[in-house]
C-alpha cells in the first residue's frame, strides 16, 4: 500500500517507490495499492487476514533517504517519534478499531515536504538506491511469511 502526495515533493516518495517496483514483483502475489492520501480508504478496504506493507515518506531527523522499516504490531504498542501524514492515521484506525492487522511499515526519510511536483534533489539522486533497499526489504519480508505459512 503505498501512501502519499504526490503534489508535495518527497511526500509522494512512496507512491513513486512502488510504481518502480511494481515492474520488479510483476510475477509475485504483491498486490500494489495506490492510497495516495487516502489512509482511511486503504484502511476499510482490507480483510482481517491480510498482511500489509505500507510504503510512505518520514521525517525522524534521519539523513534524507534513509529506508526504515517498522513492524505495525510494535507502532500500535508504542507511539514512536515519527511524523507521517498518512500513516499515523491508519494507525489511529487501527487503535480506534482495536483491529491488529499483520504487516509493516516501510519509511522513506524525505528531505523537502513542501508544494511541488518532483522530488527533492537529495532523494531524486538517491532513486536507485532507495528502490534496490526498498525491495530488499520486501523481498525479505515475503520470504519470512513464506517460511511462517509452511510451518
């Protein structure tokens, strides 16, 4: 599920993260939603089983393009320092609902969230990067639920 604004520079990082690799996971059972800034729709449309991947910008102080990965369940116990405009409200959905869905959040430290339609040079430089770290994860991720669904 990839959250974001695409109108305001590394806001939308997410949403452009997954388009790259949507071409990377065509042949996997990923499914790539595009929320936007539609946390709450994402939220409502899932199932209690699913198991979900958030991809969004974040602002912790970390360098800019920084690849961090949070588990939902730990974020749900725990109001970590992190300013999203998006996901803290699919967080606050799932404490209202009291609802534990599976899965992670994957945080892209952005460098400029301010009107525009590009990214900032610091991320823009660090694309590839960014992209090969980011399915890293995900490919790790689905690995481990792989090896969890057998056992």
């Amino acid at each position: 599920m990839a959250v974001g604004s695409r109108l305001m520079k590394d806001d939308g990082i997410g949403l452009i993260v997954a388009q790259e690799l949507e071409k990377r996971f065509h042949d996997s059972e990923l499914e790539i939603t595009y929320g936007e800034t539609d946390s709450e729709g994402c939220f409502y449309s899932l199932n209690p089983d699913d198991f979900v991947l958030i991809l969004d910008a974040m602002t912790t102080g970390e360098r800019p393009g920084t690849v961090k990965i949070f588990s939902l369940n730990e974020l749900m116990d725990q109001r970590a320092d992190l300013s999203m405009q998006h996901d803290m409200s699919f967080l606050d959905l799932m404490k209202l609902y009291r609802c534990s869905i599976r899965g992670y959040l994957i945080g892209i430290e952005a460098s400029l969230i301010v009107p525009g339609l590009e990214l900032s040079p610091a991320l823009y430089r660090q694309f590839p990067e960014i992209c090969r770290e980011t399915e890293d994860i995900i490919r790790g991720i689905l690995s481990k639920e792989a090896k969890r669904k057998t056992e």
